[in-house]
C-alpha cells in the first residue's frame, strides 16, 4: 500500500467531508488521518485527508480522478504521496546553528531532507557542509559596481541548477530581490529571529533588549516579497527578564530559532500547511 496526502480548501458548504470520503472509498483508499477546520469570518473550509491505496494507483491517476470533484465544489487542492524527500537548497550567512541543526537531523533520521547543496554569501560553512557530505556553493558579494547584482543573478543560477524542490534561509542575511522571491513562492521557508510582527529588519535581540521585553521568539515563515511579511508556519517564545543582556537574548534566540525552523519544514515536507490571505492553516 501506499500514502497519499490531500490538502484542500473551498468555499464552505454541507457535504464537503462526505464527498471526499466517498472519493477515497472509490479510488479503494482507506482514511487512516483526517483533519479539517473552518474559517468563520471569511466562510472557507480547509482539510488534510492522509489515506492509503493500491501501489498500482498513481499519484497522476489519483490526482486527475479528484480533478473533477474539485471542479464541482470549487477546490483548490494538492494531492501528493507520502513519505516526501523534498531536494532541498540551504542557504546560510555566518551564523551556522540552523543550517548544522537541519543537516543534523536530516542525517539522522529526524527531518526528510534531500540535501542538495549548502550555499553562502561566506565561506564559513563550507567545513560543515562538507563534514556532512553535502556540496557548498559560495556565492559572495564583490565590491564591485554591481557587486551585490552579480551576487543575486549567481544566485538565483545555482539554485536553477540545483533543481530543487525547497529553498531553506537559515540565517540568510540578505534581503532576496523579488524575481528570486516570486520564482521561489511557497517553496522557500525563512527563520526570523523575532517573534513576528515584533521587531521586523536587523538585530532583533539589539531591538528586544532596548525594548526591555519580557519574552522573546523567533519566527519561521514562507518568504513573500515584502520583508519579513510573508505566511506564518511556526512561532514559539521564551521568557526572558532585566538580568539578560544582548548576547544572553542572542544565546536564548538561537536555541528557538533551530526548533521553530525545524518545526516549520517538518510541517511543510508532511504537507501539513495551507496558506491563505497571507494565513496559514497547519495541520497537527
């Protein structure tokens, strides 16, 4: 048997979950995880149906079959198969501790990533890269004139050639140009060092101390072309007090920023997040 995943979301109405569980029972599937909600306000309904079939039904099949229920209810949906390898680019700065926690888990088991390559505006990572087996581009910004467009046309080859499925900024620390952005929308997760809409832009930590607050947080989202703006996956905060100066924020930040970034991917590589009006719905 194998594993598909279904995400849907439409206009609500009555009859939505009995269609699709009669859909799957026609296709000799078997519902082994379903999961729905409804937005009030704005009267939309989103599902996650996880189900099994025939490994002699593909996913092509499978997903032209539903075509024509999800015409009928007006449906967006995905339909993919389970367990997802997505090949995946990781593109870090000089701060390393959420690129060498994704490239931890995903050698041990913990998080299903294809590495395809670690890539960088430094050279810092190269040595961590290449202790896990995995290829480094470093793609730098010149002094030239032009320098940083050079850098971003660079850029945006070596992710082409790459072929990947999922871009990951973990502690990218340059802002992308929006043909990048728009060429990478939904596929492409950053991990911001603040509790989002707190705090947008550079030094976070710098911003939080002088702001004396009480928790901080950090913050994993899909990338849009207005900065630090795009659809929320994941949030968690720590409290924090007077006593911490900058560097104790900073320490603190680093330990959320590696498990709400690990959180968010793990959420978008078991097809578990749906985006809406710049929302998102993330399934358990």
């Amino acid at each position: 048997m194998n594993t598909s995943v279904l995400l849907i979301s439409c206009p609500d109405q009555p009859g939505i979950v009995a269609a699709v569980a009669t859909w799957v029972a026609g296709v000799g599937g078997n519902i082994v995880h379903a999961e729905q909600h409804t937005d009030r306000h704005d009267q939309v309904f989103f599902q996650r149906v996880e189900f099994t079939h025939a490994d002699t039904v593909t996913i092509e099949t499978l997903r032209a079959g539903f075509a024509a229920l999800a015409a009928n209810w007006n449906m967006e949906f995905s339909l993919n198969a389970l367990p997802w390898r997505p090949r995946t680019a990781i593109l870090c700065s000089r701060h390393l501790h959420c690129v060498a926690d994704l490239l931890s888990r995903t050698t041990y088991g913990d998080l299903g990533l294809d590495v395809a390559a670690v890539v960088s505006n430094h050279e810092d990572a190269q040595k961590l890269a290449t202790s896990f087996g995995h290829p480094f581009f470093h793609v730098p910004v010149t002094d030239a004139p032009g320098g940083r467009a050079e850098q971003e046309a660079m850029l945006a080859t070596v992710l082409d050639s790459l072929d990947v499925d999922l871009v990951i900024l973990a502690r990218y620390m340059l802002v992308l140009p929006p043909a990048i952005v728009t060429a990478w929308s939904g596929r492409m997760i950053n991990i911001h060092h603040s509790f989002l809409p707190a705090f947008v832009g550079a030094n976070p930590y710098r911003q939080a101390h002088d702001r004396g607050v009480k928790v901080i947080g950090a913050t994993a989202h899909y990338v849009s072309e207005i900065l630090d703006e795009g659809p929320i996956i994941a949030q968690d905060v720590e409290r924090v007090s007077h006593r911490d100066d900058v560097a104790d924020l900073t320490r603190i930040g680093r330990d959320l920023e590696t498990t709400v970034l690990a959180r968010a991917v793990r959420a978008h590589v078991e097809h578990r997040v749906l985006t809406w009006n710049n929302r998102t719905v993330v399934f358990g």
